[in-house]
C-alpha cells in the first residue's frame, strides 16, 4: 500500500504559521520557531507510518496527536491524513473547534 499523504486543512496552516510567528516575535529569534517546526514534521513523518499513533477522540474519525505542549487533531483516509487543527493545550478547551 502506498503511503498516505499529510494535507493541512487551511484553518490547520494558519493556526501552524500563527504558533510560529507568535514565538519568533516573542523570542525576537526564529530559532524555537524553527526547532517547533522540525519537530511537528519529524511527528508527521512517523505519524504516516502509523497513522493510529494519536489518541482517540469524541469524534469517531478524528484523532489527536500530542507533540508537545500542542495537540495535532488529524482524520485518516484511505490515501491521506487530513489535518484539521493544531491546538495549544494551554487554552480553553471550551473553545477548541476540530473541523
């Protein structure tokens, strides 16, 4: 079988560049940007290997892959791997909005 293909759902890359920009601008350096950057990725690279790696949630078809301090909620088809959110655990979990 060939390997499934990750795809950011457009709410997903705003709030991923959001994240990002948030810590260059507060750290006055790219630097943990960077690092937090290259970690969600390795995460995605074994998250395609074994697409059940994240924990079940209250949506049947959605999980939620912790890396970190962030929670990536992802939806696995048969040919890709859907990312719908990436959430701070650090926030409200009232306001938390998956798809």
């Amino acid at each position: 079988m060939a390997q499934r293909k990750i795809v950011w759902s457009h709410k997903a890359r705003i709030k991923l560049i959001e994240i990002l920009t948030y810590f260059a601008e507060r750290n006055k350096s790219k630097i943990y940007s960077q690092k937090l950057y290259r970690r969600i990725n390795k995460e995605l690279k074994l998250l395609v290997k074994q697409p059940d790696l994240g924990i079940k949630t209250e949506i049947d078809s959605v999980r939620g892959l912790i890396i970190g301090d962030y929670i990536l909620f992802y939806e696995i088809t048969t040919d890709k791997i859907i990312i719908h959110t990436i959430w701070d655990g650090k926030q409200n979990p009232q306001d938390l909005r998956i798809k």
